[in-house]
C-alpha cells in the first residue's frame, strides 16, 4: 500500500463526510445515487475484512451491496478512498451512538463498567464490531506504511478519541469521579487495550467475544474519588 498516491485515500474523505449532508439530497436523482453510494460505504466494512483492501475486488463491493460495477465507479475513485470513507462512517455513526444514548445509558441504572464499555465497543453487534476491527487494522497498516494514507486516517482516529474522551469525561462526571492520567490519555489507554485483546483473538480464528472484559477493570485502576 505504500506506492498509493494521496488522492488515492483522500478524494472526498473530508472529515464527517460518511454519510452525505442532507443539503446535497436535492432532487430524487441526487436522493438515489446519495443511498447508493451509503449502501456501498455501509456494506464495505464487511468485504474488506473478509478479503483486505487490495483484496477485495470492485465486483465483490458492489455485489455485498446490491449493486453492479457502474455504482462503484460513479461514487468513488479507489477502493481505497471507500475504506475511508467506511472508517469515517463508523465514526460518524459511533458519534451519533454517543450523543443520542449516553444520557438513557447513565440514567437507567446500568452499572458503570458497562457504560463504559458500551462507549469503547462502539457497537452492540459483535459480527459488525469484528468487520469494524478488521477494516481499522487494515487502514493503520495502511498508515503505518504510508505518510498519505496517514493523512486520510489521523482526522478519523482524532474524531473518535475527541468523542470518546468527551463520553469518558461525562460518565466520570456523573459518577464523582476523576482520572489518575489525562482525559485523552484515558480514551487511548482503554481504545487500544480493547482493540488489542480483539486483534489477538480475531486472529485466532474467534469472535472476539470476552474481549471487553479487560474494559471495567481499566476503568477501576485509572479512576479514583473525585
């Protein structure tokens, strides 16, 4: 992946741009080819992480969506700049997980550890959260690779900490609590310990359940009586 070039990654990747503003859904011409082409971002996640990027081919991608080639390359460039654009559509909608169940989640009686790992798994459906892992790994190789695929990945990864260190700090809140490291730190620490027991369990073949388990146990050993 390092020989892709920036446009590769970037056309159409602006940040939060996922899912199309509903000011572009104008005319029903502009409405169709706005759910074609959130169909192939919403379905990709799955192909990619069954077969990688450079993997999956642009049949496959459309065929998990219901689609023909065409629809491919009237949205999008590369297969590349889809992974993206699906990374950033699985922020965006973590984001709006985050902003419209985080006040039900702290005051239906939930016990705090499972709050918190409702914020960090992002998704209740495992085989999704899977795909989503999957489709992550292979963006950060990508980024680990390439200074361009870089660029296109950090504005995704930021939007997600910035939101759950903001999740993190509300629960604290409610529950009279302070972190033992910075706020953001907190976010990274628990992302990446999950995302780690996650990996390791994918790629023995397994589900990746249980992996939030290690999510309550961090929470207790880096928060302390505010």
């Amino acid at each position: 992946m390092s020989n892709q070039t920036q446009a590769e990654y970037v056309a159409g990747t602006e940040p939060g741009r996922g899912t199309p503003p509903p000011g572009e859904a104008s005319s029903p011409d502009r409405r169709s080819r706005s759910a074609t082409r959130l169909k192939l971002i919403r379905s990709a996640p799955a192909v990619f992480a069954e077969q990688g990027i450079d993997g999956a081919s642009v049949s496959d991608l459309c065929a998990a969506a219901g689609f023909t080639r065409g629809a491919f390359y009237s949205n999008f460039e590369t297969k590349h700049e889809l992974a993206v654009l699906a990374f950033d559509d699985l922020a965006t909608q973590l984001i709006e997980t985050l902003d419209s169940e985080l006040d039900q989640w702290l005051d239906s009686g939930l016990e705090v550890g499972e709050v918190v790992t409702r914020i960090i798994e992002g998704v209740t459906d495992s085989v999704a959260n899977v795909h989503q892992q999957a489709l992550r790994v292979e963006l950060f190789l990508a980024a680990f690779r390439s200074p361009d695929a870089r660029a296109a990945v950090a504005p995704v990864r930021e939007r997600i900490y910035a939101a759950i260190e903001h999740a993190l700090g509300r629960v604290a809140q409610s529950q009279h609590l302070a972190f033992m490291v910075p706020a953001a730190e907190m976010a990274r620490i628990l992302v990446t310990s999950y995302s780690g027991q996650l990996t390791d369990q994918m790629a023995m073949g397994a589900t990746g359940r249980g992996a939030q388990r290690v999510i309550p146990t961090i929470w207790l050993a880096f928060t302390r009586p505010a």
